[in-house]
C-alpha cells in the first residue's frame, strides 16, 4: 500500500506531466519561441483549435488514478489531461496536434478528435455534451457483457445546460449503469460565465433529482478529488449503478489558446491563481514526513524532458501520405469503413 507521500507525489507528477504538455502545446499554436513553436514554413506547429486544460489537471489525476487499463473514458474538446491520466502515450498524442502520421488518429483528429481504445479512452469531442450518450452506451454494454470494468465519463459545466445531459443521466439510472459522470466545473462556457446562464444549484443537483448520488468537490485539491473519485468508483464498481462527482476548478487560459480571455475580470483570474493545484500539490508535500524538494524538482525536470522529446519527435515525423485521405472513411451505400 501507497503511503500519503507516495500517493501524491504519483499525482503530482501526472499533474506536472499534463501541465508540461499544456504549456508546449500552447506555444506551438501560437509559433511562439520555442524551437518547435514554428514550423519551416513560418506557420504554428499546432493545427487547429487548441482548447488548454491548464488549471485543472487535479481533476484527471485524481479520478484516473481509480481507473484501470480495460476501463472506459469519454472527454471533452478539453481533453488533453484526461488523454493523459488514462496512459495514453504523450508522443503520439504530440504528433496528433502537429498532424503528423504517427499520431493517435493518423494526424487526421487533431486536438478535438484524439482516441486511444487500447487505454480505453473512447475519444475527445468537439461537440458539448456529445460524450455523455457515448459514455451511456459503452457503460449500457459493460453492463450487458457482464464486465465488471466502468466508464468515466467527463464533462464540462456548460454540458449540463444542453439535452444529452438529461437524457443521458436518465438513462444510466433507468438501467443502473457502471458510469461515473465527472462535471470538470471551470465555471466558463466558451465566453461566457456559466453561472448567471445555470438554473437552481447546479450538476449535483441535477443528478440527485433524478436519483444519482452525487458528491461536490473542491476540483483544485487533488487529494480531495482522489478520495471522493476513489469512493465513488467503488460503489459504481460494485453495481451499484451511476454516481456523478461535481470537481469545482477554474479556467485560467482563454476558451482557445489564442484566447486572451479579455472578457474576463482581472481579479478574478488572480484570485484563481492563488488556488492552483500543482502549486497546492506541492505545498501538501513538503509539509508531509519525509517530503522532499528533490523528489518533487526530479518530477519537473522528467516531465519537462519527457515533453521536449515528444515535441522533437512530432516536429521530425511525417506528414501523412495523401492516400491516406481515403482510409477511415464510412462508405454510406456499402454500410463499410475503408
């Protein structure tokens, strides 16, 4: 068994892990200074949107941590992290924002398109709430499979203002699914602040209205995070059907990487700030017995390699070849994927 050092120092170095790629990524979509910001031909590194989870990294961490190899994760347009905590590989996860062919889809998916189904992590989507049903329905053939594995599926606040939300809450207490919604509350929809647009109290009580037990979390203490996540996966687990954690953290880029988020209030981004997770992380460990500086620096400077390999090696990969355009593709009249 773990002990309490142990456990977050694994933690903060998947949360470290995800910031690294964050910051990188962010650079490169901009063609900022770093040596792989700008491609030969003077444009970003980074194709297509970028949506940053930078700030919240103790809510992936700290529910995947729960989560084995054969269970299930849908994601957001804001997936990075949770591509990450599940195992998915960090290179090819670079390669696919440089839209390069040894990317996890080909470099055809980009940002908001990346899947992994050898870690279990059923894809990133570009569509708000569009994950939920998808996360309803592999749960629904765990369940009639006789697996006992789960699904996790996570979602941002302003989900839950759209139909699927509902429906797919519904439908998972209906059928008692092994389903874990996780609301990554960032308190943002895009430009807009989510709470003057959120009737009544918000995700929780949505879900225990309909007979979902639910728990509220500070999303920004990652060992708060991985006690209610680690709880409630137990009892999903168990069968005892779907639970949803509410994790409260904060945005603190812009709705896109090239988002200076100038709608937002000043103070309020610096009082966020003051509650980052990683900064947190670190506070809690060097108060613990035996909690070491050196551990954590070790932490950073592996992850800060780990990233600038994956960049190197995205930036020196190929482009996919133009035949490539005709593969993956659902062929309507035939009903058969090519």
């Amino acid at each position: 068994m773990r002990t309490d050092t142990e456990t977050l120092a694994a933690l903060y170095r998947l949360m470290v892990r995800i910031r690294a790629f964050e910051n990188a990524a962010e650079v490169a979509s901009q063609g900022g200074v770093s040596a792989y910001g700008m491609a030969a031909d003077g444009s970003a590194r980074v194709r297509g949107p970028l949506h940053l989870s930078t700030g919240q990294e103790a809510v992936p961490a700290g529910v995947c941590a729960h989560l084995r190899r054969d269970d299930y994760l849908t994601s957001t347009h804001r997936g990075h992290g949770h591509t990450l905590a599940k195992g998915a590989d960090l290179s090819r996860m670079m390669a696919e924002l440089f839209g390069k062919a040894t990317g996890f889809n080909g470099g055809k998916g980009g940002s908001m398109h990346i899947a992994d189904f050898s870690v279990g992590m059923l894809g990133a989507n570009g569509v708000v709430a569009a994950g939920l049903p998808i996360a309803v329905g592999a749960a629904h053939a765990q369940k009639i499979q006789g697996r006992d594995t789960i699904t996790a599926c996570f979602f941002g606040d302003g989900a839950i203002n759209r139909g699927p939300f509902l429906e797919a809450l519904n439908w998972a207490c209906v059928f008692t699914l092994p389903v874990l919604f996780v609301c990554e509350d960032n308190r943002w929809s895009a430009t807009t602040a989510s709470g003057p647009m959120t009737a009544g109290d918000g995700a929780a009580a949505r879900a225990r209205s309909l007979g979902i037990p639910a728990v509220q979390v500070d999303g920004n203490d990652v060992l708060a995070v991985h006690a209610a996540a680690g709880g409630l996966v137990e009892q999903v687990r168990a069968g005892h059907g779907p639970r949803l954690l509410h994790a409260v953290t904060y945005r603190v880029k812009g709705h896109v990487s090239v988002d200076p988020a100038a709608y937002r209030d000043p103070n309020e981004l610096e009082t966020a700030l003051g509650t980052d997770p990683i900064a947190r992380a670190r506070h809690r460990f060097l108060s613990m017995p035996g909690g070491s500086a050196a551990v954590l620096e070790a932490i950073d400077a592996e992850a800060h390699a780990e990233v600038e390999a994956a960049l190197a090696a995205a930036a020196a990969a190929p482009w996919p070849a133009a035949e490539a355009a005709y593969t993956d593709v659902q062929t309507i009249g035939a009903g058969v994927w090519r």
